[in-house]
C-alpha cells in the first residue's frame, strides 16, 4: 500500500482534566452559594451568568440583567470604571488571572467597596475574550450542494456527511459532493487527500488503515484535516474494507462527520468548568460537596486549610474527623434534618486541629437534586468565624469589665475614704513608746490587714472606668528583677531574667505593671507546688505576632512569664481573663482581670499559651518609647514596694517647717492627716470643701502663716472640688502649689495633674511615708 508515509512519536495536544468529584456543569449551583457575586461577562459588557447574590448587593435579582434591563457595569463607580475594565481586558488578552478594588453602588444607592478577582479566557468562539465562564455561540454549517454525473455517489450528495470510496493502495476514487466541497479536491486531485490531513495527526490515521486492511475489521478514529479554505476541522470517520465476489480485499469505504463544533464547545465548556474550578479554589469560603449519604466527593484548597484535612483524606466520611466532640451531637441533628427535608443546612460548630488548636466555623449546604427532585447530594460552604468569635468574646469581656467598672469605681472611693484615716491612725498609734508587746502585735496585723484591703481596692479601681494610668518613661530591668523577687520571697520556685541588651523603655505607671508581673508570677507559683522554675523574658521587637491576639506592627517590647507548671485546661483558658473567675478555691478571680484591665490602659496585650502538663506562658506586649527615663533603679524598688510594704520612715527633723492645708469633705481623712503632719512638724489647716479651702487661703496670703502646700480631695460630693479648687487658686496665686488626691481614677487629672495644675498627685489610701515624701519632693 502506498499508506506509508509514518511518523512514531506523534503527540496530540493535551487536554485540561477536572479533579476527580467535580463533574461537568455542576459548579453554577455551588457558584450561587458563594458569598459575594459570580457572573460571566463578555467582552462587550453582556452577562450570560450571575449568581443569586446579586439580589442581596444591588437589589436586583439575577433575571433583570440576563433581560438586558440593567449593565452589571452601570452600577460601578465612574472613577473606578476604568482601571476595572483595564484589569479584565488584560486578563482577557493574556488568559491570566486578575484581581482589582472598586466601589459599586448598591440598593439605596448605598456605597459598597468591593474587590474582585476573576480569570480571563480567549478562544476561536470568541476572539475577544470573556471573564470567568464561556460562551457556547457556534457558526453555522455549510450545507454541502448537490453534485451531478457522480454514478451510484450521486445518490449520496445530499446525505450530510462526507462519503469516499478507495482502491486498495489508497486511491479515492468515488466521493460524494459534500466531500469535495469541503476538501476542495476533485477527481484527479484526490491521490492529494492525505496532504489534507494534520502533520500531528497522519501517522494514526495512517495506522488505522493498515490496520483495518491487514486484520479485515472496521476502524473508527478522530482527526483533523484541512478544509478549503485552508483552516483544520475535526472529523469523525467510520471505515471498512470492501470485498469482491471472491472474498479478496476491492478497495475501502467510509464516511466521515464533521466534529469541530461539538468539540469545540466541550473545550469551551471544559474550560469554563476548569475556569469556573480555578474560582473555587480561589474562594477565601471552604467549598465542599457530598453524595446524600455524607460522603465527601470534593473539597477546595480553603477547606482543607480551615480543618487541616487534606482532600485526599476527606473522601467519604474522613471529614467528619474535624468536628470537635461536644458539637457532634448537634452537628447530626442538624445534617439529619436538612438530609430529610431538604432545607438549608446552616450551623455554627468547632473544628479540632492536630495540635489541639480550635477553630470556629460556619458551614453552610444547599440540596443537590436530580430530575425527580429526589435529594442526591449537596454543595455547602464552610467560613471561618474564629477572628468574629474571639472579637465577640473580647467585646462581651469588654462590657464585662465595663459594667463592675462603674460598680468598682464607687465602691473603692467609699472604701479608700474609710481606709484612709485607718492606716494613718494604725501608723500614728504604733509610734506609741508605751504600748505593750501584746497591742503593738494586734495593732500590726490590723495594719496587715488594712494594707491588704488596700491592695484589693487597687486592683477593683483598674476596672474603674475611664481609668488612667500614672505614667512616666522608665527601664524595665530593674522593676521586672524587683518584682520576681518579691513574688517569689519565702516559695520554693527560682526564678531567672533572660533580657536582651539594649532593651527599649516604655511609658508605663511602675506600680500597675508591677501588680502585673507580681499576679503573673504568683500565679506561676502557685502551679509549681513542689518547686519548679519561673522564667521573665524581655525582647524588643517590631510586630505583635501571638495566636490569641490580633496582629499589629509597630516597635513594641515584648515581656513573657513562663513556668514549668501544671498548665491549664483548654475549658479553663478560654476564661482565664474573665472577672471572678479562678482555679483556685482561696482565689478570688482578680489577677488576671485587673492584668488584663492594666496592659489595656497601657494600650498594650496580653495573651497566654498553655497545655496540661506542660506550662504556662504569658505575653505581654508594650509599646516602646523613645522619652526620656525620668528615674532609676532605685526609685523603681521603692514604688514597687509601695503596695505592700512601707518605705524607710522619715524623722521629722528632715521636714520643713511647711504649712499644709488639708481640704477633704471626710472629717476622719481631715483629722487622721493633720496628726500624721504635725508628727513630722508641719502646721496644718482644713477645709471641707474648696470654697472653704479657697477663703481659707486668701485669709493667710501675704501673713507670716501664708499656706505652702495645699492637699486637695479631687471629688467633693455637693461641692467644689479639686479641678475647680484649683483652677480658683491659681487665679488668686499663680505661685500656689497643689497635690491633688483621689480615692478612685475615673478622672484622667489624676493622670495628667500638671496639664490641670497640680505638681503632684495621691491616690488613696496612701502610707504616711509616701505622703511626706511627695511633700517634701514639691516644696524643695
């Protein structure tokens, strides 16, 4: 035979598959379910898909822009309009994916700042290009004209397929009109036809006719030839030998249908499936889909980050794996009713992850059906909600903490009053030379005691509302040293400091953080029964990276308590921070809270990391300063003691002979204050309110008994108190020096008394050598 012409190797060009569990034109109803809107546009503006979003964002269902009522363009913002159809033509042109932010208009004609990310796709069909889906518009066929003269063919002419006949070495020799139509070759040109065929296709078709001539069976193959006008198309041919009355091979007969349309539009819809597929995948929603029963047939790449579930292993019931224990049982119940019924399947539940992390999520199904309207399977969604979750939950701790603020606030002014004149007089009465040993005991525990209330009041007004800190720039070295130290005096727990040179200073009030750091270390402690090891750790560094704290840049440092403890339960983490809440029996749930309430005025976090068996590790974030530390060490120590202990005591030879006017609407804080004065020699007046305090001062300006120091109660419940005090004052004496002193922070003049005109501030109860030591720093 003259069909020789071979060439081994051929390679036909190959085609794009889908993953195995997405079948052709099924991804339109999963389209509909994502959030947001999915359309198909052509180039020209006109949509042949829109997804039922679109009701929801521009109050338009999808029918009005199918019927040309409305431009899907038409809603976008005119300063917008042109970069977005800049992205799409480019994504068009190059067949790439695109991404690009615009405004568009919604109902009410409300704006909505969108973003969109689509693919783009050029084809023969359709040679300007389309986004994100396909269009199946076909030209029409040629229809073949009728050939006369052709013998027994003739009667094949109108017969819309192309009909040959061959002699054994190849030779066409009888064909019908639409054969020649198309090749374009007649009678003595047809020895020309395998010239025709495509140079990547000839070898195969060469093959099946050998192959039909040598084992006398008939051959079906696709190919490609070219038609008269010069352009390849894909047939389909049919063929078989033809035998003489002797049983011995004549010649060959077939017969060939033109495929090119129907191929192209199954590449097209292929494509569009595989566009449509790129979609999914790039969906910021975990997609799945399933058969009635549950079991999985496909998942996107997002649902696979969201469970750490390779879609490998979620076929069949594998997915099931992620759902945490306690939501299984609703889980069920809820999949059973939408599996009877039909409805939206809609449930908020937990995902469990390998390393024990949790996630909370949405998931969402609609029913697939078949042509009965029998439910054989669904396509859902699954939506993180961990971030809104952990930001309801902090607003819900927020309010929290806002609600016994405002109860806090009045309950610890009341008591500061009370405790106040309290400590002054336990302090005034143990400077008694003649008392026995059996009261100076009693007198020192009911000073315990008191400085104990003292400390629980401090941490009820963190919760104070509005709240300031008192703050200054300082270096953390030596307050963190001072205050493991104190934390761990008499336990059997170590501690160490591990803190890089060169460590920024922050802005921070010294006895606030110290609270923080002597609670975290307590804490860690109290883990640790038998001994163990407390690590505080401090860093600069330039972002807030933690896995329960949202992330931020900017120069912070970075402070972490760690211990080789118990650890705590994933029940029991979740609530560390909440008010009331503890562990422990003798425990009354304000540490943390008040930790918490502090680092947060500090305009920094805190978070914890912590497994049973294995440790707790608090973080603790600050905002680096660059001012200029105001204080040393030493100072540090001294105010970090403050809570608990009582500083070195002052004789009265090192005070001035000062006057001191004591304005307080609380007759025992006036009397209580006015002894301790007197004790270290200074001379004292009262006043029950600023008015009084204002005359008061008048009286004696100018004389020889002329006030020095005026100690001034922020509130005066009905009447004038500190702000007005002194801005009065200052009216009538621009020199005149004043420590404003407060038994609760709700106010930011504490915070910021030297904006208001104080040179210094108190806050209740106080010990007396705190008290005499800020006098004596004011009137140097």
């Amino acid at each position: 035979m003259p069909l020789n012409t071979r060439s081994h190797g051929v390679q036909h060009p190959e085609r794009m598959e889908l993953p195995p569990g997405m079948e052709p034109r099924e991804l339109d109803p999963l389209l509909d379910q994502l959030p947001g809107v999915a359309f198909r546009m052509q180039a020209d503006g006109s949509l042949d898909f829109i997804s039922s979003g679109v009701e929801e964002l521009l109050g338009h269902p999808p029918s009005d822009f199918y019927e040309g009522r409305f431009a899907f363009n038409a809603f976008i913002g005119e300063a917008d309009l042109p970069k977005v159809q800049s992205a799409r033509d480019g994504a068009r042109a190059q067949g790439e994916t695109y991404a690009v932010s615009y405004t568009i208009f919604g109902a009410g004609n409300q704006p909505i700042r969108i973003s969109e990310r689509g693919v783009g796709a050029r084809d023969a069909a359709n040679p300007d290009g389309m986004i994100q889906a396909y269009l199946t518009e076909t030209e029409a066929l040629t229809a073949a004209s009728p050939s006369k003269g052709r013998g027994c063919m003739a009667c094949l002419d109108d017969i819309p397929a192309y009909i040959w006949r061959a002699t054994p070495d190849g030779q066409y020799h009888q064909f019908n009109a639409a054969w020649e139509q198309f090749t374009g070759l007649s009678g003595d040109r047809s020895p020309l036809w395998l010239d025709q065929v495509h140079p990547e296709d000839r070898d195969d078709l060469v093959s099946q006719h050998e192959r039909c001539f040598h084992d006398h069976r008939a051959y079906e193959t696709t190919y490609r030839m070219r038609d008269r006008a010069g352009v390849y198309r894909w047939l389909r041919e049919i063929g078989s030998v033809l035998h003489d009355e002797n049983g011995a091979i004549s010649g060959f007969q077939g017969h060939a249908t033109d495929l090119t349309e129907w191929k192209e539009a199954k590449e097209q819809l292929h494509a569009s499936e595989v566009r449509s597929l790129t979609l999914s995948e790039m969906s910021p929603v975990g997609i799945f889909r399933t058969d009635r029963e549950g079991n999985c047939l496909y998942t996107n790449q997002r649902w696979s980050e969201l469970t750490q579930i390779p879609s490998q292993d979620a076929k069949g019931k594998g997915w099931t794996r992620c759902i945490h224990p306690d939501d299984r049982e609703a889980f069920v119940e809820e999949w059973s009713r939408f599996a009877k019924t039909g409805a939206t399947f809609n449930l908020q539940y937990r995902l469990t992850h390998p390393n024990g992390s949790i996630l909370c999520v949405l998931g969402q199904a609609r029913p697939e059906r078949d042509g009965d309207g029998e439910i054989v399977g669904c396509v859902g969604t699954l939506t993180d909600l961990t971030e809104r979750h952990r930001m309801e939950q902090e607003q819900l701790k927020l309010s929290k903490l806002e609600s016994l603020g405002i109860l806090a606030g009045g309950i610890a002014h009341d008591f500061n009053n009370q405790l106040t004149p309290i400590i002054l007089n336990l302090s005034f009465a143990l400077e008694n030379d003649n008392l026995d040993l059996e009261t100076v005991e009693r007198l020192t525990e009911a000073q315990q005691a008191a400085n104990e209330a003292c400390h629980l009041t401090r941490q009820l007004l963190t919760f104070a509302k509005g709240g300031e800190p008192l703050t200054q720039t300082v270096e953390l070295p030596g307050l963190l040293r001072h205050s493991m130290n104190f934390a761990l005096r008499g336990t059997a727990v170590s501690g160490e400091l591990a803190i890089d040179e060169g460590l920024w200073p922050v802005n921070v009030d010294r006895g606030q953080l110290s609270q923080v750091i002597q609670n975290l270390v307590i804490n860690a402690s109290q883990a640790m029964p038998g001994g163990g090891m407390v690590t505080i750790a401090a860093e600069n560094t330039y972002a807030l990276r933690h896995p329960s704290l949202p992330k931020k840049d900017g120069q912070f440092v970075h402070l972490t308590v760690t211990d080789t403890g118990v650890g705590m339960a994933p029940e029991n983490l979740e609530h560390i921070f909440d008010p009331y809440f503890s562990t422990k029996p003798e425990g009354h749930g304000l540490g943390l809270a008040s930790s918490l309430s502090i680092i947060r005025k500090h305009h920094g976090e805190i978070g914890v990391v912590s497994e049973p068996g294995k440790g707790t590790t608090f973080s603790i974030f600050l905002p680096a300063s660059d001012g200029y530390v105001e204080s040393s060490e030493e100072d540090s120590l001294m105010e970090t003691q403050a809570y608990a202990t009582i500083a070195p005591e002052v004789s009265p030879a090192q005070a001035r002979a000062r006057r001191v006017l004591i304005m307080d609407d609380e007759l025992l804080i006036r009397t209580s204050t006015s002894l301790l004065l007197k004790k270290f020699g200074y001379e004292t007046y009262t006043a029950a309110n600023g008015r009084e305090a204002i005359d008061t001062y008048k009286r004696l300006m100018g004389t020889e008994e002329a006030i020095d120091m005026v100690l001034m109660d922020l509130t005066i419940p009905g009447g004038m108190g500190g702000k007005d005090a002194i801005a009065a004052l200052k009216n009538l004496d621009p020199k005149a020096k004043a420590i404003v002193i407060s038994g609760y922070s709700h106010d930011s003049v504490i915070a910021h008394h030297v904006d208001h005109g104080f040179c210094g501030a108190l806050q209740k109860p106080f010990q007396p050598q705190q008290l005499v030591r800020t006098l004596e720093q004011h009137l140097r």
